[in-house]
C-alpha cells in the first residue's frame, strides 16, 4: 500500500465552520441544472421523475457516506486523491485526483461561458467575453484571500438558491391550495400528476420514440444523477473544518432531506400547476424558458424571468467559486502526494494553496476561450469528458472504501484506529458507511447500469466513447510522470 507524503511545514488552515459546510454541501447540490435542466429529465420520465430523483438521491447519499466515513477518521484535503493514493496505490491517487480536476476545468469551462447570456438579461451590449473575464478575476480573487473567504462567498450564493426555490415551493402551494386560476387553463392540483398528458408514468421505464429518442423512468436516470455533480465536495472540506467529526456527519445526513425538499417537493409543485408535457417547451413568444418561470407565468407574475436570471448567475459564480476551490486543493493533495509537480504544493502567509488557485483559473481561462473560438468541439466532446469522469470519480470513491476498511480490518487505520484490527477496529468507526458490506457493490452495479442507459442516449454516447480514452490518458500520462521522476 503506497503512503502518501505528509505535508511538511505550513499546513491549510482549519477554518470552516458548520454553517459554512452545511451550505457548501447544499449549494453543490442546486446549480442552473435544477433550475434550467429540469425540463429535459422531465420530459424523459414525466411525473415519474420524483421516482428518478429519490433512486438517485440515495445514491448519492451512499457515496457521499462512503466518503464522509474515510473524512472524518482522516480528514485531508483532496480527499479523493489522498484516500486512493493512501489505500489503492499511488497510480489510483493519480487517475482520481487529476480526473476529479479535470472534471471542474470542464463544468468551470461551460459555466463561465454562459455567464455571458444572464449579463446580457440587463446589459445586452456587454461582449460574453467580458463578463467571463470579469467573475473569472472576481471569484478567483476571493479564493486567494483565504478559506474563510470561500466560505462567506458559498454561504451566501447557497443563501439566494434557497430562497429563490423556497419562494417557488411556497408559491406553488399557494396556487394549489388556493385554486387559483393559470393560464394554461389547468386547476393546479397534485391529481395532475396521474390525469394529464398519459399518467404518473407516461413513458414506462423506457420507450423507443418516433423521434427514434429514448425516453422513460429508466432513460431519466443519466439526467438526474448528474445533477447531484458536487454533492461529494463535501470530502474535500473535511481538510480545512474545524470540527470534522462533527460537521462533517451532519452535513452528510441532510443530504437526504435536502433533495427530498429541493428536487422531489420542488418538482413536485411544478408539475401540479404546470402540466408536465409543457414544461420545458416554447411558450407563447416562441421561448424555452425554466420550469420555475413557467410556475409563476402561469399565474401571472411575469417578473419571474429577471428574478431567476439573477439567481442563475448567482448559481453559475457559485459554481465556478466551488470548483476552484476543490481544483486548488486537489492540486495540492496532489503535490504533496508526488503526483503533481511540487509547486502546486504552496501556501500563502494564511494557509491558502495560491499555486494551486492561480493555475487552476489559468488552465479554466483557457478552457472558456476553446468555448469561445470552438463552440461545437467544446460542449460535444470536451463536455463528454466532464460527464464520464462523475462516474469515473464515484466509482472509484467506493472502491477506495472497501480497501479503507480492509486496511482498517488489519489494523493500518488513521489516527485512533491503528492496531485495532477485524471487528473491534470496523466497530470504532465513528461515522460508517450503512450495511457496508453489499452498499458499495450495490452502487458500482447501479453506475454500471448508468453508463449502459448512457449508451442509449444521443446526447450521453460520445461520453461512454470518450470515458475509456480518458482513462487511457491518464494512465499513460502516470507511467510518463513516473520515468521522468527516477
């Protein structure tokens, strides 16, 4: 088992607060694809997709359990990285914690590039380009001054998501409680669900369109669990938390009553006042516009559309805002593990991997001026990348549990572990993963089945493609790294 390198000298600073993990493992978890995204996986699955999004939900609430178990009995930044390298080998280090990056250049890549389009809402002679350089400086600007920093930043972009998603679950509910009238000529009610447009399940779990599409419960699945994208950021915040084994465990069991009242309730409203077969078409001036625009259109308050724009692009600076945050610190992880050059292993006077921050927005700008000059090449196989590594990192999060606690079994545990073995050593875990034994299998045999549906899917089949070249990469770029280190 190769060890990794423990820092030496400055260390990050344990900085993080509860309030400010509770709301970073939220705001992972809601960006612009609950708010403008939903439509598609609505229209795959119809009001069925509650089902979609409590089978992915506990999903991802396994794997993120799976991370938070090896966190708080050894909270390191770049968890991911540091956990494969500590308990895989240093090759599996390698794979996850430079996949795990990639995957936020990419996601950072697409955000900034579309920031350009809610600017324009209120200021549309400002290029796209500037308003991608403009929150690019900003955001990267707030990294550099500190953790804490990060932390106040997330907290209040995680703040107006909430709000904005509240307002609209109450609303909502008025509107069904109230019988008011809509505009589509609908009584909002939950009954919707089952009487319009072919039923709660209207198309199976899968059904082969005359559009020669794909579509059902089962087909909606790659859809919903990419939305989750983020939710395991957690694990990389147990490095810099005050109290990890406190904050850490909770933040982790909201999880599930999170996406319960943020996705499933959230949907669920939606689709009691809008009709589901219309959510996410054109409306009357010929727009797609979000579902959440759509809920108070139809009941007449048409200042939904700036108020939303202005959360979208809250969501989008929050996402660029997280991902350079875990870039940096996986960079670092990363250093100090032998897999990255040393420089990335740097800290400024307040403990903040600034080598790490800098080229992480450096690479990320480069990547939005591939969007800009090659628009078609980026989102269709650049994005492919970005959507296959998130099944490339969950599976192998879970794998690394189950050598964690093998090695844990034996007694080669972190901190009060060590020399406990078998039983007594797996009983002391203070926050374990639920029945351990069959949930990892359980969960890599279900991301199997996601990348099998993937493979149905025109807009998901390059990424199936591009996922075993992607590790091709990587492995080859490892064995590169290694010659030249001897």
């Amino acid at each position: 088992m190769d060890q990794p390198k423990e820092p030496q000298g400055k260390n990050l600073r344990k900085t993080l607060k509860n309030r400010h993990i509770q709301l970073i493992s939220l705001g992972g978890a809601i960006g612009t694809g609950l708010f403008y995204g939903s439509g598609e996986s609505i229209s795959l699955a119809g009001p069925a997709i509650i089902i979609a999004y409590l089978i992915g939900g506990l999903a991802i609430f396994m794997i993120v359990r799976a991370m938070s178990e090896m966190s708080v009995e050894d909270p390191k930044s770049g968890a991911f990285s540091y956990y494969a390298t500590r308990y895989w080998s240093k090759r599996a280090g390698f794979v996850s914690g430079w996949n795990y990056w990639m995957n936020y250049v990419l996601v950072s890549m697409v955000e900034l590039s579309v920031v350009g389009t809610f600017v324009n809402f209120w200021f549309p002679a400002i290029p796209a380009w500037v308003s991608a350089a403009f929150f690019l400086v900003v955001i990267t600007a707030a990294n550099l001054m500190g953790v804490s920093k990060f932390g106040e930043f997330e907290f209040w972009f995680a703040i107006i998501k909430i709000a904005a998603i509240v307002a609209m679950i109450i609303g909502g509910l008025a509107v069904v409680v109230m019988a008011l009238p809509t505009a589509n000529g609908l009584r909002a009610s939950f009954a919707n669900w089952f009487t319009v447009g072919g039923g709660f399940l209207p198309n199976g779990l899968m059904r082969h369109g005359a559009n020669g599409q794909w579509t059902g419960l089962l087909m909606s699945l790659a859809v919903v669990m990419f939305s989750f994208g983020g939710t395991e950021l957690i694990g990389i915040t147990a490095g810099e938390a005050s109290d990890p084994r406190r904050t850490i465990p909770k933040a982790t069991n909201a999880i599930i009553w999170r996406i319960l009242v943020f996705y499933i309730l959230t949907l669920g409203v939606i689709m009691a006042v809008v009709p589901w077969n219309a959510i996410g078409k054109p409306n009357a001036q010929g727009m797609v516009v979000s579902p959440f625009v759509q809920i108070f259109d139809s009941v007449g308050v048409h200042a939904a559309a700036g108020i939303l724009n202005f959360v979208c692009l809250t969501a989008v600076m929050s996402v660029y805002n997280s991902a350079l945050y875990s870039n940096s610190r996986m960079l670092f992880s990363l250093a100090r593990q032998g897999n990255a050059p040393k420089y990335l292993g740097k800290l400024s006077k307040g403990g903040v991997p600034y080598a790490g921050v800098l080229t992480s927005a450096c690479i990320i700008a480069l990547a939005v001026v591939v969007v800009f000059l090659w628009p078609q090449f980026a989102f269709n196989y650049l994005m492919s990348i970005a959507t296959i590594s998130a099944i490339i990192n969950w599976s192998m999060i879970m794998v690394t549990e189950m050598l964690f606690r093998r090695a844990v079994a034996r007694g080669e545990g972190p901190g009060d572990l060590a020399g406990k073995t078998g039983e007594n050593a797996l009983n002391a875990l203070h926050f374990k993963l639920p029945f351990a034994r069959v949930t990892p299998w359980a969960v890599l045999a279900f991301l199997a089945m996601i990348v099998v549906l993937m493979c149905f899917s025109s807009s998901y089949r390059v990424a199936v493609i591009a996922g075993p070249i992607w590790l091709i990469v990587l492995l080859v770029a490892y064995q590169l790294t290694q010659r030249r280190a001897q």
